[in-house]
C-alpha cells in the first residue's frame, strides 16, 4: 500500500480532525497515482449542494495515454456520507476551519482513498515555534545518538 502525503499541511495548519474518503476518479488518473504524480499543492476540499470536492489536486496525465486523458487539475467528487458532509458543512461555516487532503493511498481492495483533514490555520509566529520544537527534537536525538 503506496501512499503520497502532504507534507506542508502539518507545517501551515493545527490538525484538528481526520476521516477517510473515497475519490471518484477516472482511468488515467488512478494509473498516474499508481505511478506517484500527485501534487497536494494549494488544494483543499469544498462542500457545495450537499457534495464534497477536491480542488486543486495536481495528478499529472498519464503519458502513454492519447486523446483519453485527463485534465490535471479538475475537481473531483469524494465519497461521504450525507452525515459526515453536515457535520463538515457546520465546522467549516461556523467555526472558520479548512478541509485539506493530508495523504492519499490506494487500500488492500485496490480503491484510491483520501485522508481528510479538518484544520485550523496557522500564523507565521506558530509556525515558527514548530520549526523550533523540530529542531530542539532534532538536537535531543543527535546527542542522545553521540
């Protein structure tokens, strides 16, 4: 099981919530994320009519494909139940949270799956002081090591 993470949302988000997802997509794209080209940045998850989308996921168009391929950056559905997308609708209008796709894989049965966030913004300040307890954790590991 291949996953590809998003590893800048830890760094500009507080991870508050994760669920898993499915993603409808089509044949192109889920032998381009077979092959790893996939691109999380700037995108995030929307709710609009009761439905979920991706926004802004890169995953680059398969190259032995011709005139089949797909557009890289097109929204797609993801796959919720109508409870979950409530819920989400809520913390995200009332509470100024953002949806954000931290990683996606392909699971035992063969289906592409998303791994949701539900986030809260951080400031440039915050993200400073987690740079710093990185590096502090670093330093602590080195000389424990030595």
């Amino acid at each position: 099981m291949k996953s590809i993470k998003n590893r800048k949302a830890e760094h500009e988000y507080y991870i508050v919530q994760t669920l898993e997802a499915g993603i409808v997509l089509t044949g192109t794209e889920i032998k381009s994320i077979r092959a790893g080209k996939v691109n999380f940045k700037d995108s995030y998850a929307k709710i609009e009519n009761g439905e979920c989308w991706l926004m802004n996921l890169h995953i680059s168009p398969w190259e032995k494909a011709s005139f089949f391929n797909h557009d890289p950056e097109r929204k797609r559905k993801l796959l919720l139940n109508r409870h979950e997308i409530k819920r989400l609708k809520s913390k995200t209008d009332e509470q100024g949270m953002t949806l954000v796709p931290m990683e996606m894989y392909i699971n035992e049965a063969g289906f592409c799956k998303v791994k949701l966030a539900l986030a809260k913004g951080k400031h440039s300040y915050d993200k400073r002081e987690t740079l710093q307890k990185k590096d502090l954790e670093r330093e602590k590991e080195r000389d424990s090591k030595a």
